[in-house]
C-alpha cells in the first residue's frame, strides 16, 4: 500500500468513525507530522505564500504550518460532510449566481484550491442545483475511488480530466447544469500567462475556452472557512463570454479577470489557499 494511499484511508476512517472534534484533533498533529517531514511541501507553500504576500515568509512560519493544519480540515470536512446535515453556511453574492443561472445557459462555477471546494459544491448541491465537477485523477487509482465515490454520496457528478472532459462538460453546460472547475492549477501543460500579486503565473486555460465554446457565465466562487463547520460561501459577479470570439487574447482577458478576484481572497486569508505545488513561473 503507498503511503499517500495509506494516508488518504486513515483520512477516511477518521471522518467515518471519529466524533468530529477529536477527528479534526488527530488531523491536525498528522498534519504537523507531514510539516515537519516534507521540505518538498513546505517550500512549495512557502514560495506560493511568499508571491501572495509580496513578503518573505519563512519556511517555518506559522502561517506555512497552518496551510497544512486547514488542509487537514479539509479532508476532514469533506469526508464526513454526508453527516452533518447542516453546517454554518453564510451566503455572500447569490443574487450575483442567480442572474447567471437564470441565463439557462449553464454556469462554470470557477473556484481553486481554497477554503474547502470540496464542501463548498456539496452546499451548492443541497441548495438543489445539479452540479458536476472538472476532476484531475489522483496518482493512485484508490485515491481516486476515495474521492470519488464521496463526492457521488453528496450527489456530485465527475468529468474525469482526459480525452472526453472537453464533450462532457460543454453537454453539461448544454444541459442548464453547474460544471466546478478549479482554476489556480493548470494541468497536462495547458494554460495561459496571468499577471498575479505582481508575478507571470500560468493559470488552466480550460475554464475560459468552456465559456467561450459555450457561452455560459464564469462565476468565481470560493468557501471561505470561518472556523470549524463554519464558512461564507462568496459568490462573485459573472463573467460574461464576448459573443462569437473565441480568440486567444479573449481567453486571456476571462483569465485575468479571474486572477485578480483570486489575488484578493488569498491575499485576504493566505492560509486557506492549499496548493502543494508552487504557481510562480520559474521564469
């Protein structure tokens, strides 16, 4: 068994089985186990912190450890979200959500990793929307089995990352549906250049070409934590797609846009952006 696999399933049985607390508890030491032992991690989250900032941060800093401490939370969360029927959920921007749904044209719910995106479609599920989500395969087909069949529990449909993501997701938006999609990570080497706290980054192109094939509305939408079961979910204004330009240097301009809504959050709460993977071009 892989020792990535073999944490995921001690993830699982703590949110199965454990009274939330004590498995938000044992969480957060095994979080500040894999701070102490993966320099890897930590300076990734060191360099994307650093870049949010505009500031150095120490490898060691508080705020790196508890990148790791709310991504514990996370997983918690997310893997025991079927049992609490009712978590703290403040809503910020519906009005801004519905005038694009009402489009009935499908809405991309653009989030990233942030907060818990995992709960947040879960809530936007129970709020009775169909909603299904953009998924990058895991390394270990268990891992994906994990995920997977939680985010089916919640009633979450998946378009798998690969050869058929583009049909399926452009049939979801066909279709009046929701499609996630995380927007900070690109993925098998696409993506287009964004100005970011002042840095070129490369963010996932995908989003913007949905939009533009498709002409359904962009809606950043992040879950902000406020404590344990506690969150805002911030709904914020549509990104509307120009009619009939689908060039490039449109989808550059929907990727800025949404880079410099992403900018302010994690400027705002640079904690709860839990990316292990450092966003900054190297060059």
């Amino acid at each position: 068994m892989g020792l990535q696999y073999a944490g995921w399933r001690m993830a699982q049985w703590m949110a199965e089985r454990l009274p939330p607390m004590v498995g938000f508890r044992c969480a957060e030491r095994l979080a500040d186990c894999q701070w102490s032992l993966s320099a890897a991690d930590r300076r990734a989250v060191q360099a994307n912190l650093t870049m949010a900032l505009g500031t150095p941060v120490a490898e060691r800093s508080p705020v790196v450890r508890e990148v790791f401490r709310n991504f514990a939370r996370y997983l918690v969360e997310f893997l025991s979200v079927h049992r609490v029927a009712s978590p703290s959920v403040d809503v910020e921007g519906y009005d801004h959500f519905d005038a694009a749904y009402r489009r009935r044209r499908g809405v991309i719910i653009l989030t990233a990793h942030f907060g818990n995106w995992e709960v947040g479609a879960v809530l936007i599920r129970r709020m009775g929307f169909p909603l299904s989500a953009v998924a990058l395969p895991h390394a270990d087909a268990r891992t994906d089995r994990i995920f997977n069949d939680q985010r089916h529990r919640c009633g979450i449909g998946i378009i798998p990352v690969g050869e058929q993501a583009i049909h399926q997701s452009l049939r979801c938006l066909r279709d009046g549906h929701l499609l996630g999609v995380l927007g900070d990570q690109p993925f098998a080497g696409h993506g287009l250049p964004a100005t970011f706290c002042g840095r070129t980054v490369t963010l996932p192109g995908g989003p913007a070409m949905l939009s533009l094939r498709s002409a359904a509305p962009l809606v950043p939408t992040f879950l902000v934590r406020e404590g344990l079961w506690k969150f805002r979910l911030c709904f914020e204004p549509p990104m509307w797609p120009q009619p009939d330009d689908r060039s490039t240097s449109a989808m550059q301009r929907l990727t800025q846009q949404y880079a410099s809504i992403l900018e302010r959050y994690l400027t705002r709460f640079p904690s709860q952006w839990l990316l292990f993977q450092p966003l900054a071009d190297p060059t």
